[in-house]
C-alpha cells in the first residue's frame, strides 16, 4: 500500500476536515500514483512516526508545470492560498530549494474512502 504523507503543522487540520483534496508534489510522480490506487494518507515527519488518517483512492494524476495550475488546483492543494505565489511559497518550504514557476509537478487529486 502507498502512501501520500503530510507535515501535520501544514495540512492536519485541512485533511482531517476534508478541504484538502488534492496534493502538488514536485517532479514528474506518475510512475509512483496511477488513478484508482488506494492510498493512505498520513500525517508526520519525513523518516519519524507517521498517523494514518483515512484511505483515499486517487481520482487523477497530472503532471504540469506550476506556472500552469488553475485556481481550482490551488484551492483544492490549500485551501488557504490564493495564488501561485502562495503554493511556490509553501513548496519552497517544504522542499527547501527555491521552487519556480517553471518546476514540474504532479498533481495528485484524492477522494475519502469511508471504512
């Protein structure tokens, strides 16, 4: 089973409450997430202990640049940000290499599965 993990001091709260529906994760990830694969989706620090939150199935899995994500595509990555300037903002941080609009990235957009 995959996972798609989370920093819980960014998006615990978005996903626990289910505004949070997709995911933008840099770099070209199709060879990782196909749509219709059950996932995971954790919250926790990368290499440490890690909370399963729920099961999620994966709607759809595109690659473009960030230049080119709509807004939709933000709101539904963050629903705090507005703007690209917002998600290069939070990318940078989680990645920690300055993070362009030129970058590639795949956008990972997930459903709940109830248990």
């Amino acid at each position: 089973m995959y996972a798609l993990n989370f920093y819980s001091d960014l998006y615990g709260e978005v996903l626990r409450n289910g505004r949070k529906t997709a995911t933008v994760r840099l770099g070209d990830k199709t060879d990782k997430y196909k749509p219709g694969m059950l996932v995971w989706v954790t919250v926790g620090p990368r290499f440490g202990v890690r909370r399963k939150l729920f099961a999620a199935i994966l709607d759809r899995v595109e690659v473009k640049k960030l230049e080119e994500l709509s807004p939709r595509d933000i709101e539904r990555e963050s629903p705090e940000s507005r703007s690209l300037d917002d998600i290069l903002a939070t990318m940078t941080r989680i990645y920690g290499d300055l993070i362009t609009p030129q970058h590639t990235v795949t956008v990972i957009y997930f459903s709940r599965v109830e248990e």
